[in-house]
C-alpha cells in the first residue's frame, strides 16, 4: 500500500486538510473550512471561544478522516501561521489540541510560512522566467515572495501584518485607511523589492475571487487554478461589490460560505496591494502551504516561531 501522509494549515481565517498519497502523488481528501481565528485579534489579542470551538470542531472532523485512512493522529503534520504568533492564548488552545486530539500543532515563522508556500506553488505551476513573485494572503498576514523557479530557492520574502479578516475588521471600526497607510510608510523600501507586472497569488482570497470573476456558484479548481486575470478585471469586481454585505455575497456565491465575511476586506486589500506593486496580471494557485509542508515531510526546527 503506497504511504499517505496528512497536513494542517491552520490560519487566521481557515483551517486547511490535505490527505493524500506521496508518491505518486494523489490527493485523498482535500477540506476546508472557515473558523476565523484571527477576527477581533487585534483589539483582544486572543482567540475567540466561538472560534477555537470552531477551529477545535475542524480539526477532530480532519483527525476522523485521517485515521478512516490509516493516518494516526500523532503523524498529521499541523502548522500556525500570523494569528497563532500574536494570540496571547494560542499556546493554551494547541496544547489542549494535542492532549485530548493528539495532533501536535506548530507555529511557524513568517519565512517558514513564505519558504513552504513557494514549494507548494512550485510544485504545479508554470512560469515564464527563472524568478517569480508570489503573494500569499492569509487572514492576519501576507507573505509577499520572490522565489527562483529553477532551483525552487526562496530569494527573499517580507511577512505584512495585514490579511483579509484584519482589513474586514479594520473596514468596520474606520481604521483601515490609517492602518494600511502605516504599514506603507513602515515597509515602504521593503515593498519596492517586490514591484512586478506578473504576481502569482495564492490562498483563498485570490482563489475566491477568482471564482467570483468567472461567474461560478460552486467553487471549479480546474478553472481556477492556473487562472489569469488583470488587475483591471480585479478593480471591476471591487467596483461592482464594494458595498455588498456578506449576505448578498452568500446569495450571488454560494461557495463562499463563511469566507463571505471577509471576502470584501481581501477584495480592498487586494486591490491596494496590486497597485501599490506595479502588478499588470495575476496568475492564481490554489497550492499553497499545505501542499509545501506535504512535499517537505517535516517541519525542521528553523522553521518554528
């Protein structure tokens, strides 16, 4: 029987499964689902109840669906990403998660997070050129990448503490504007090193929005992965969604889910991101770190925030 191996991302808005066969590879079970662990973060500086009881809910469905297939508890690979690194609780929860699930959950560093992200995206995606520039955004933070294709070497990557459940909560409270201004002014050099006209885009957001732009109710892979859109046609969809409310979004696209929430705030981000990079296309991915931490089989010691 060939060996099967299973990975965990946890993010700031998601909680992200893959199962699947190493070699050769083939997917298994590929799951996820919305527990927005990162919402309020910044004015409480911890998890919510209501979303560790949501996360903690994923993670026993993903550990049943591991172990229906032969993988223990104790040998799914489970990471943390931007929101795990600021909430004062985080360590309390996961500990909790690997004494009564047995999952060991990591917390990863924002180059840990760029590195496995690139392998992830490298792994089925083509590319123009020896470099790439890839940006990832996550609920809490966005890893902007720039990455050699041939060798599959991270060349050099920037964690910003902006993602797509920040910015929807910074929409509310009227702050987003201030916010977003600061990290400019705080990365502005920074920033510089990653203007590019092509951005290969991972993660939800983008992959949402791409589903969004070809019109689609239920969310088609195969369509978006590889997709290509231009920033004009991503300014269109902020233009015709940009006072919608997440129930109009549930409506128009059912796929969204709870994503619905935070759709708008990744739409403004990033809106804002592709313009302040000089980004002309996108070219979207839907392998992200999971996939990374599959390909990688550990989680070396470096990589631990």
């Amino acid at each position: 029987m060939s060996q099967l191996r299973a990975t965990i991302d946890i993010g700031s808005n998601t909680v992200l499964l893959l199962l699947a066969q190493v070699a050769p590879f083939k997917e298994i079970a590929k799951l996820s689902e919305v527990t927005s662990l990162g919402r309020g973060l910044d004015k409480t500086g911890v998890f919510s109840d209501e979303s560790m009881a949501n996360s903690y809910k994923a993670l026993t469905t993903y550990k049943a669906i591991c172990e229906q297939h032969g993988v223990k508890a104790e040998e799914i690979i489970a990471t943390a990403t931007e929101a795990a690194r600021v909430a004062k609780n985080a360590p309390a929860f996961f500990t909790k998660v690997q004494s009564e699930l047995g999952i060991k959950v990591q917390i990863i560093t924002g180059q840990a997070e760029a590195e496995l992200t690139t392998k992830g995206v490298l792994f089925n995606s083509t590319f123009d050129s020896s470099e790439a520039y890839v940006m990832d955004i996550g609920g809490a933070s966005t890893e902007l990448i720039r990455a050699n294709t041939i060798t599959g070497k991270v060349m050099s990557s920037v964690s910003l503490p902006v993602g797509a459940v920040r910015v929807s909560d910074w929409l509310l409270d009227g702050t987003f504007p201030s916010r977003l201004a600061q990290i400019y002014t705080n990365q502005a050099t920074t920033l510089d090193l990653y203007r590019t006209e092509t951005l290969y885009c991972v993660a939800g957001t983008l992959t949402s929005l791409g589903n969004m732009h070809l019109g689609h109710k239920s969310f088609v892979e195969d369509e978006v992965h590889g997709l290509r859109m231009k920033v004009s046609e991503l300014d269109e969809l902020l233009q015709r969604y940009g006072n919608w409310n997440p129930t109009q979004f549930t409506e128009e696209f059912p796929f969204l889910g709870k994503r619905a929430n935070s759709i708008l705030g990744g739409l403004t981000l990033v809106h804002h991101l592709l313009h302040r990079l000089g980004v002309k296309e996108v070219v979207v991915s839907t392998y992200g770190l999971r996939y990374g931490t599959f390909l990688e089989g550990e989680i070396k010691d470096g990589y631990l925030a």
